[in-house]
C-alpha cells in the first residue's frame, strides 16, 4: 500500500503595522465578511497579551441541526473530524517571537453541540438560537502582542499580507445605536428560585454533586443596532481577557468573558476553571470584605475544588501519565464588577494528539454544566427548557501550528433571527440558596445590561 507523505510545515510571512487597539482596527473592516475578533481587553503579562484579528476566510464550516456544511454544501464527515483533517494538511511552522495564532481556523462551537460531542442517545430536542457552529478558516491574520506594544499582518504570501493591509488603513463606517430594551427572562424570580431548589434536590438524592443553572434574557433587535459600537462600549466598562467580537452575517456575538477553557501550545496545556462569584463594590473598604468573604467560603471553594477534580479526570483522557497538575487552587482574580475564585489545571497531551482531541475531552466546560458532566446537563435542559446557543460554548481558535485557545462563553451577549439573548447564572451546590443564586445571576449579566442601556 502506497502511503502519500505528511505534507511538509510552511513556515507564514510577517509585516508590521502600526499598533493601534484592535477594536479600532476592527471597525475598519466592518462589512468585510465573517469578521472575526479575539481581544484580550483586560491586558495580563500571561492571559491577557494577545489579541487577533482576520476577515475574508479561505472556507467557512458552518454546522446546522448537526448537518456539517463546507462553503455551503453539506459533507458526510463529522465537522470535528473535517477539522482534524484540515489543519493536518496544512501545518505550519511559527515564526518565533510573535503571538501564537498565526493562521488556522477561527469561530465559535455552541454549548448545545457538546450533546454530540458526549454521545447523547437522546439530547433535548429544543429549538437552536444559531448554528451548532461556525469555523473559518484564516490564512491571514492580525496579530497583537500588548506587553511589547506591535502588531503585525501575518499571511501565506505577499498579496493577502498587502490586502488585509489595505483594508486596516481604510476609514472606519460611522458607528450606529446600540441600545436595547424590552428584555424578558425565561424565568420569574419564583420559577429560578424553584428550579435552584429542585437542583439542590437532586444533589441531596445523589444524583449529581453540582449543576449549573441559568436564566436568559432574550429581546427583539431594534432597526439600526450595531454590534460593532455595543462592543465597544461593552468593552469599556467591562474589560476581559478572553474578549470577543464575531460578525457572521446573519449571527453575531459579543462576549467579554474572563474565563479561559482551555489553551495548548504544541503538548503544553492548560484550563482556567472559575467557580465562586462576589460583586464589586465602589467601596474599597466593603469591596475588600467581600473578597475576604469569598476567599473563606465553604461552598464556593467546594463548588471550585469539584470542578477542578472534573477537569483533572476530562484532560486525563488525553494526557501523558503524570503529567495533570494543579499549580493554583482556588485563586483570586477580580473583575470590573465581579471577584472570582479561579484555578488553574495544567497537563501535557499525549504524542499523536491534537488540539482537536483536547477540544472533545473538556468541551463543555466542566465549569458551566456541574458534575457528572451529563447527569448536570440532562437536569440543566430540564430546569432551564430551552437551547443556551453559543453561550456556555467556546469561541477560539485552532492554529495550523498546533496551538489552540478558547474561552468559555459566559458575559456573553448572542444576536440572531432578530432577537438578542444573553444569559446567567451559577453553579449550585448542596449549600446554595436560591434567594442569593437568583441575585448572582443577575450580578453576572449587569455590565451587559448596563451596556446596552441609553
């Protein structure tokens, strides 16, 4: 049997520009198609030092009531599988010193999707509030390293390189409204309260140890609204590290989400599971009691601890022995109006395996459903009656030179069939009450909320 040869690594060119915030860039390639923006907003030396940005894919994989398409005709291999394919075909060496992305596929895979993903025999059959998922693929991409303050066109030849050029030094559209009322939840404060009691029920009966459940909001898109000017007011008031902006036509997404899923980087991998939620407060001296309540509370830190340990036993299936390690444990991060208790989970993967096979063991993120994975979610579908879309899924990227970073979707903001959704919530223990749940779902979502207001 004669065997074709693994195609050789093309290592991509570079230009570079100058280095402007990326929303800025951004919005001079509105109108451009499938717009894609991945903004670290809230900079960090580690988890907040890069940004990137492409338009114009090469090929679009859109997936539609699990029906994959590729440029719009439907193939009969399974999208993650297509994946997988694609980017062996097409790897790519990296040019050392530049940020990680480098070209490769970039979009979103929706919380619903993770049915497939965990071999449902009969997942819920509700009503989708977008595709399953959208990947483009990005042969030239912008790229933004915000410690050293550059930015540069990264592309397969010369000729991208100088059109995506072209299009940043043209002049941004004028920005449009950007506000939205009306807004109606799928729960009344009774009904969430209820749904968070019988949550508690069937953690007391031993059916699982924690779910998360949540409430959407959801209202009719009013003429004129521009995503683009949402997210930059979004972004001001509510800064993040795993940002994101996605204009797909007939679907777009802004999401200000401070909450890695997973990144790798050739074997080195990492999760960033958050788990325990204070408000902020104007008051240094109230803000700090908060922090101090958080950091010794019982139930959050049990809520965080069980996820880690679902995070552990999801990247064991595809890492070395050994190898799954847990520098931080219940550490403190704070945001424009939250404090979170974040850990951080680490393993290197093992040989042979790819980004795509990390994406399937952890997708969806243990964080957002509860444990046991499918037990939470087959109890969250129940309670909650209805398709989360994208929110609770993951927007990212998979890079032809095996890297991969994806946040999990929560302060995160869904514009499709005329109506825009937005969702929140938390997970819930034996110990939570639902008076204080339904009062942190709503912590979750005000600077989205805020946001949209005139």
């Amino acid at each position: 049997m004669f065997l074709m040869p693994a195609p050789s690594p093309q290592q991509p060119l570079a230009q570079e520009i100058a280095y402007l915030e990326p929303a800025l860039y951004a919005g001079r390639l509105r109108g451009q198609a499938h717009v894609t923006l991945l903004e670290s907003v809230m900079r960090h030396e580690h988890l907040g030092r890069f940004s990137f940005l492409a338009c114009n894919p090469a090929q679009v994989l859109r997936v539609q009531n699990g029906q994959a398409f590729v440029d719009g005709v439907p193939i009969a291999q399974a999208p993650l599988e297509f994946l997988s394919d694609a980017l062996a075909k097409n790897p790519q060496t990296s040019l050392p010193g530049l940020p990680p992305f480098q070209g490769g596929y970039a979009g979103y895979v929706t919380y619903d999707f993770g049915w497939y993903l965990l071999g449902a025999k009969s997942p819920p059959s509700f009503k989708p509030l977008c595709p399953d998922m959208v990947f483009n693929r990005y042969d030239t991409v912008v790229a933004f390293d915000h410690m050293q303050e550059r930015a540069w066109i990264i592309g397969r030849n010369d000729a991208d390189i100088a059109a995506m050029d072209r299009l940043l030094r043209a002049s941004a559209a004028p920005l449009g409204p950007h506000n939205i009322s009306g807004w109606a939840s799928n729960f009344s404060r009774p009904a969430y309260e209820t749904a968070v009691q019988k949550t508690v029920d069937y953690i007391l009966a031993g059916d699982i140890f924690q779910a998360n459940i949540t409430q959407c909001f959801s209202a009719d898109i009013p003429e004129g609204f521009d995503a683009f000017t949402f997210y930059n007011v979004l972004r001001s008031r509510n800064p993040a590290t795993f940002a994101s902006l996605i204009d797909y036509g007939d679907v777009q997404i802004v999401s200000s989400s401070p909450e890695r899923l997973v990144n790798s980087n050739g074997a080195r991998v990492q999760a960033r599971p958050i788990k325990g939620t204070r408000r902020r407060d104007a008051d240094p001296a109230h803000d700090a009691v908060l922090v101090s309540q958080l950091m010794a509370s019982r139930k959050d830190r049990a809520e965080n601890v069980m996820i880690v340990d679902l995070l552990r036993n999801d990247l064991s299936r595809v890492a070395k022995l050994g190898t799954v390690k847990v520098p931080v444990l219940c550490g403190l991060e704070s945001y424009a109006n939250v404090h979170h208790l974040v850990s951080v989970v680490e393993a290197e993967l093992r040989d042979g395996l790819s980004s795509i096979d990390l994406l399937k063991a952890v997708f969806p993120g243990g964080s957002i459903t509860g444990a046991p994975k499918i037990r939470a979610m087959e109890i969250i579908a129940e309670l909650e009656g209805q398709a989360r879309g994208v929110y609770c899924g993951s927007i990212g990227y998979l890079g032809f030179n095996n890297t991969s970073d994806f946040n999990i979707a929560i302060r995160t903001a869904l514009f499709s069939g005329g109506k825009a959704f937005m969702q929140g919530g938390g997970g819930i223990t034996a110990r939570s009450e639902p008076a204080a749940e339904y009062e942190e779902s709503l912590t979750k979502i005000s600077r989205l909320m805020e946001a949209f207001a005139p």
